[in-house]
C-alpha cells in the first residue's frame, strides 16, 4: 500500500508519466501475489537495549532464528529482546533482513544486513548493507551503507552526525529538512521538485536534522 501511495506521488510531482506508473503498480501486483504463492512470512523483530555496550549484529541468510553471544536472548510474543549493559559485550545474529530496534544510550554498535530502528543517544553506530532505516539519533555518530530498493524510511538528527552511502541496487526518493545543519549531497542524484531521485525512486527517505552534519553520496 505504501509503495502504490509513493508511485501516485510521483505521477502528481511529474516524476512519472501515467503509463511508466501503471507498469510500476503491475510490478508491485505480481510481486506481492508470488509472496503470497510461496508462503513468504517477514523475519522476527529483535528488540536490542544497550547501555554503555559493544555490540554487533549480522543479519545472516538462511538462519531461521535469532543467537547470541554476550547478554541474555529473550523470546518474546512479538519477537526477541536482547539486554546488555554497562561495558558489556555481545554479539546478536539474526535471519537476513530482520528488523533490529535499538533503545541505546552510550553504546557502540556495528549492525550488517539488517533492518534498523528505534532510538540512539550518544552513540556510535557503523552500519554495512542496511536494508531499511526508521532510527532517531541524538548526540551521536552514524556512519551507514544502505541498500534501500523500496518501503519508506526515515532518519532524524538531533546534534548529530551522519554519512550515508546508498549501496548500488539502491532505488528511492530523497527528502531532507535541515535547520541549523551542514548538508551535502553528491553521487548519481536527480534533482526532483520535493528532494532528489535515485534510480526509479521506488522506495522513500525521508531525513530531519537538527544543528547536524548530514552527507549523503550515491
């Protein structure tokens, strides 16, 4: 629903003709009916808490539930939590793709082929093949390749910093709102009258900074 809701954006912003928006939305149809034939089921959520820890996430293809290594992995009813505390260590890896929610404070964190959410303070975070973004970071670093081919994601910077690669394969639409903050913005763009364009523009960025520096290449 809410790649068909982006692609109607488009047509209205003129990004897209009427008939390159029609062989979208039959793209997106038979995608989602050859979901549905091959029994396809998302990956879990992992809730990650750290305060004051090193941690690292793999998102790894073909493991069919969450391990780790340092802490202790919970089950719960809506997926997994995984606590850690002052100066301690662990390791968490999950299916590929999976979403990982971060509640962080004080921490650093390396994450890999994951999905990542939820709110950082005062942390450093290293990120390699992300594939979906939905965090806030205050006071913090975040230094991230992303691979985002389509969904909606969201970043917002509060006295933070921020470099993001957009991996090749990578297809969406960029949009920042920036006050009090350094942007710079360069690779293989299109400038488009609400942000930029990557690709087809299939997928969606969305960007709020807040007296941050934000860099962002293609």
């Amino acid at each position: 629903m809410e790649d068909k809701r982006r692609i109607l954006e488009m047509v209205r912003e003129g990004v897209l003709s009427p008939e390159e928006a029609l062989e979208l939305l039959a793209v997106l149809e038979d995608r989602e009916e050859g979901r549905a034939e091959e029994g396809f089921s998302s990956p879990p959520l992992v809730r990650l808490v750290a305060q004051g820890a090193e941690v690292r996430v793999v998102g790894e293809k073909g493991l069919a539930s969450p391990r780790a290594e340092g802490g202790a992995l919970v089950a719960q009813e809506e997926g997994y939590l995984l606590r850690l505390g002052l100066r301690e260590r662990g390791r968490l890896w999950v299916p590929e793709g999976s979403p990982v929610r971060l509640e962080a404070e004080g921490s650093n964190l390396e994450l890999s082929r994951v999905a990542l959410a939820g709110v950082a303070h005062g942390c450093n975070l290293e990120g390699e093949g992300l594939l979906g973004l939905d965090l806030r970071l205050v006071a913090g670093n975040l230094e991230a390749g992303l691979l985002l081919k389509e969904g909606s994601h969201r970043l917002d910077l509060e006295v933070a910093n921020a470099e993001l690669r957009l991996l090749p394969g990578s297809d969406l639409l960029l949009e920042v709102e920036a006050r009090l903050s350094s942007l710079e913005v360069e690779g293989a763009w299109t400038r488009t009258p609400s942000g930029y364009r990557l690709g087809e523009g299939r997928g969606a960025l969305k960007v709020r900074a807040l007296a941050s520096n934000l860099e962002l290449e293609a």
